[in-house]
C-alpha cells in the first residue's frame, strides 16, 4: 500500500476543521440524491437505449447482435413508423393550433366581467382534470357507431335538416350515421377532437393570466388616442400577449407529440396505420413483437425530435428565471 | 340600443355553445353511470335516464374495485412522498448556494429536459432495468420509476418557494448556533410548508393520473392502477359503460377535491405537467 505524496501534503496543509465535513459539502449532500435518483433513471436508459438501437435483440430469442445502423435503414423503409411519423405531426400540429386558436377565443370570451363567470370558470377547466383514460371512455362511448349519443343526434337533426332544404328546394338528404374511430380518413381527427375537448382549458388557464397581465390603461390610452377594437386587438393585445401564447404552443405542441394513451384507448392504432403515431409504434415493437432493437432506434429518432422543440423551451424558461 | 342588446345575445349564445360542448361529455358520464342498460345500449339512446339506478356502482364494490383505487393511493402516495424529501433538499441547495461552473444550471437543464422526453422513449431500457433488478410488476419498482415525471416537478416548484424564504431568519438561526441541516429542519420547512401541500397535491394529481409506465411495468391485474384498470375495461368490454362510468367517476373524485384545493398554484402547476 502505497499512498500518493499529495495526500499527505493536503493533510498536513489543512487548517484544523472548524466544521464537521458534513456541514462544509452540505450543499452537494442535499442535492446528491436527487442526482443519483436522475442519473439512474434517465442518464443509464438512454445511454442504453442508444447503445440498443444499434443491436438486434428479441429479447425473447436470446443474445443482442451487433448490426450497425440497420436498425435505422429499417426504420425508413418501415411504412407503418413512416406513418406514424406523419400521423404525429398531423396531430401535433392539428390540435396544437386549435387548443391555442379556441383557448385565445375562450380567454377573450372570459377576460371581460360578466354575472356567472367566478361559476363558469371552474367548471370550463373540468375536463383537464380528468385522467385521459376516463376522458377516452367517455368519448368511446359518444363514439360508437350504433349506441352512441353523436350519430343519434346526427340522425335525429337529420329531419330538421331535409326541411330546411326542403324550403330551399334541395332534395332530402338520408340519415347518416359516421365511423368515428372506424373511417380511416376521420379517425385520426376523432383523436384529434378528445385531445382538444380535454386541453384547450390549459392553453386557456395560460393565456387568461396573459390577457389578465395587460394593464388595462393602455386600452384606455389607445381608445382616447381614437383606436378600434380590431386595431386595439392587433397593436396591443397581441405583441402583449407573445410570451403566453408562445408558453400555450410550445407546452401543447411537446404534448401532443408524446401522443400514446388516447390512441392505445381508441383506435389502438387503426384503422390500418391511420392513427399510428410514433409513440405507439415504439410500444408495438417494443412490447408486442419484443423487437428491442428497432424499438430503441425509433426512440432516439423520437428523443432528437423532442429535443429540437424543447430547446426553444428551456432557453425561454431560463431567459425568464435569470431575468427576474 | 338595439345593437347592444344584438351584442348581448350573441356573447350569451356563444357562451352557451362553448359550456355546452364542455361540460356535456361530463353530464353523459354522471347520467350513464346512473342509467339503465335499456337507456344506453340502444340505437335510440336516453337523454335524460328514465330510471335511476345505483347498479354500476354495486357491482364496481362486488368487482372489488377498491382493489384498483388502493393501488393507485399506495403508488401515488410513497411516489409523492419520495419526491418530496428528496426534491425540497435539491431545491434548497440549488436555491441557497453557489454551485462551481454552473452546476445548478446545468442541473435545471437537465430536468426540464427529461419533463419533456416522452415516456416511452424510456420505457425499454427502464423495462431491462426493472426487470434485473426484480422490481418489475412490483408497486415500489412503479413507485421508483415516477421519480421521472414527479421529481423534476417537484424539484422546480419547490425551487419557486424556497427563494421565497426570506434567507434573514436562516442566518438568525445560524447565529443562535443551528446546523445547517437543524435550519433546514426547524426553519425552512415550516415556511415551506403550503408550498410542499401544492407540490404534493400535483405529484399526486401526475401520479394518479399516469397511464404509460404502469401499462408497461405492471403485469397482475390484482396490482393494476386505476387507469389500467379502465383502459383493460374499455378494451374488453365493449358496452359495459354504466360500469366503466362509474369507475371513472370513482377515479376521478379524489382528484376534483385535490384539485379545488389548489386552484390558486393551478397555472404553474399545469404549466410544467408535460405528460
């Protein structure tokens, strides 16, 4: 056993310690086992999902093989994750822009005083407060084709409907009942619509407090100054309001691009590929076919997706923390 | 005159359309769980139930259901309970002290990076993970796997109340010859203590709620959470739906009252929760 000379140079070199060791690194003792917890639970996994995506491994047959950037190549030619692909852009971008769209329109709807609001406000946040898998249940059920209450309701407006075109001299028109979750051009949208019924409320709460944050002289001053209501929209509601509509998309877009338990609860991916989407392929290869490999290669394809949008975020974040 | 009242009219139609489409989904969901089969189960479903019925909520209680909901409490509570000591001490150091090179911003980074990662990007090498240690299918490998999603979470919340702690009445006790560890005990976390209440009402809320990892990590229904629960349901059952309602409602009460207790932190709290 051999110590190093440093050792005792520090040793000797030392004044006498006021304070036990425990007090001095108190600080990196506080925060070590949250950094433990996070190194093992996110730092491993994806060092190892990046190691897996260049192997072949059904876990089920035995041993990884080396195979390059196969897995990749694969990915690529796979049409099932090339939809996916899409279908999560589609609904990322789809009901992004419509939660943010009818949140802003809620938010102005809500921004003015009137009886009932302090009633209503609570009541319009309601379905964020529900667990998606209780949300799905409810709309499958409104959903379904025979039994539920959506193509009732298109059935029994259908009469309404042929009389006014009846006054138009327009020929009836014939009951009709939709595939909701069933059409393979509509059930992408179908998802779509859950996704808006249950999130709008947050792009909501976001740009309510926004709008709130406006102080309401400068309206006063733009109105004495002879402005309108669409100028007064435009010139000041607007460039105010960037940061939180901003938040709004960025928050909805990282969301919605996770998209898995709406579609596993609904569609389960169908019709045919028509409401694949990333995360679900990954889940199917994974945890169905057990086809580790290409699994984690569409995970990093993911992740490096994720990472681009979120990095727009993190920079706004820390530009507001370091600011105030 | 007239216009104003034209203006009137039209906000109150608009405001009706709108709580229309909001809350009726809601309705449907109380009003199926209290209806009848005849009511729901046909081309000509009930808008309003013809008989009222407490059914579906016997035989979620003869289905042992409970079952679900205290699975979901257990996972929920030690989750919550684990993030809350580990992440009030990280946000203190992070707020309370200098760390070398940035260290504390990297550290933020880095959380907020993982809040946006998506799950199931995750999900295969935390399965291999769990599945050597033989903590999969087990409630405390879940409990340790939502340290992902609650832990940042907590991390970052806590760090909004700590600066809040006016850092006089730490040196105070500093003075009268506290450690630190006693002034983070005696001092700090009494002052912090709503905020923890919010931040563990969210982890619990995040937690109830989450559906991806507990589908993947847990096998035996007699373990299964909540969500699970109703997604097998609404797989299997194609109609069950006075049932299946029911145990929505059930799920879903806990965390109505939770959250009406924190409506005022409800913006922040919803803002980081990136499922």
């Amino acid at each position: 056993m051999r110590c190093h000379p440093l050792f005792f140079k520090l040793m000797r070199s030392k004044p006498a310690p006021k304070r036990p060791w425990h007090e001095r690194h108190f600080n990196l003792l506080l925060l070590l086992p949250a950094l433990l917890i996070i190194a093992f639970l996110t730092i491993y996994p994806l060092v190892n999902v990046v190691r897996l995506s260049f192997y072949e491994y059904n876990y089920l047959r035995g041993t990884p093989k080396f195979v390059g950037v196969e897995n990749y190549v694969r990915l690529f030619r796979d049409r099932f994750f090339l939809d996916g692909l899409r279908n999560t852009f589609y609904f990322s971008i789809a009901a992004t822009v419509a939660e943010v769209g009818l949140g802003l329109f809620l938010a102005i709807l809500f921004h003015r005083r009137f009886r009932g609001r302090r009633l209503l406000l609570p009541l319009l946040i309601f379905p964020m407060m529900l667990s998606t898998m209780v949300v799905c249940s409810i709309w499958r059920s409104m959903y379904h084709f025979d039994y539920g209450i959506l193509n009732h309701l298109l059935e029994s407006l259908t009469p309404a409907v042929n009389w006014v075109l009846g006054l138009f001299g327009r020929s009836p028109l014939e009951p009709i009942r939709i595939r909701w979750l069933f059409d393979p051009d509509l059930a992408l949208w179908s998802v779509v619509l859950v996704d808006i019924w249950q999130w709008t409320p947050m792009a909501f709460l976001i740009l309510l407090a926004g709008l709130q944050s406006i102080p309401r002289e400068l309206y006063e001053a733009a109105k004495v100054d002879g402005a309108s209501g669409p100028a007064l929209f435009r010139r000041i509601t607007l460039p105010l309001l960037r940061n939180h509509l901003f938040l709004a998309l960025l928050l909805r877009s990282i969301d919605t691009f996770k998209i898995f338990d709406k579609v596993y609860a609904l569609t389960g991916g169908g019709p045919g590929s028509a409401t694949e989407t990333i995360s679900f392929y990954i889940y199917r290869e994974g945890f169905k076919y057990f086809n580790m490999g290409r699994a984690s290669a569409a995970s990093v394809v993911m992740f490096l997706a994720v990472t681009g949008v979120s990095a727009l975020y993190i920079r706004q974040v820390l530009g507001r923390t370091s600011a105030q | 005159m007239l216009s104003k009242l034209a203006r009137r009219l039209g906000f109150c139609v608009l405001l009706l359309l709108v709580m229309t489409f909001v809350l009726f989904p809601i309705y449907w969901m109380i009003t199926t769980s209290l209806k009848v089969p005849l009511d729901y189960a046909t081309r000509d479903p009930a808008w309003f139930p013809t008989r009222l019925t407490g059914e579906h909520y016997l035989s979620l209680w003869r289905g042992r259901a409970y079952r679900y909901l205290g699975n979901t409490v257990l996972v929920a509570m030690s989750a919550t309970a684990l993030s809350l000591s580990v992440g009030l001490m990280a946000a203190y150091a992070l707020a309370r002290f200098r760390f070398p090179a940035k260290l504390d911003v990297l550290f933020l980074l880095w959380v907020l990076l993982v809040r946006m990662a998506p799950p199931v990007v995750m999900a295969i090498p935390l399965y291999t993970t769990l599945r050597t240690l033989g903590l999969l299918n087990t409630h405390l490998g879940l409990m340790v796997v939502y340290q992902i999603y609650v832990l940042p979470y907590a991390i970052w919340m806590l760090l909004g109340f700590v600066r809040e702690v006016p850092i006089e009445v730490e040196e105070a006790a500093a003075i009268d010859g506290a450690s630190k560890w006693k002034t983070l005990r005696a001092v700090v976390l009494p002052l912090v203590g709503p905020g923890l209440v919010a931040t563990a009402i969210f982890s619990v809320i995040m937690t109830w709620n989450e559906f991806i990892y507990a589908l993947l990590f847990l096998r035996t229904p007699d373990r299964f959470t909540l969500p699970i629960h109703i997604a097998n349901f609404i797989t299997e059952y194609e109609i069950l739906w006075g049932e299946l309602m029911a145990i929505g409602i059930m799920s879903s009460l806990p965390i109505l009252f939770l959250s009406g207790y924190v409506q005022r932190h409800l913006l922040k709290g919803f803002a980081m929760q990136l499922k």
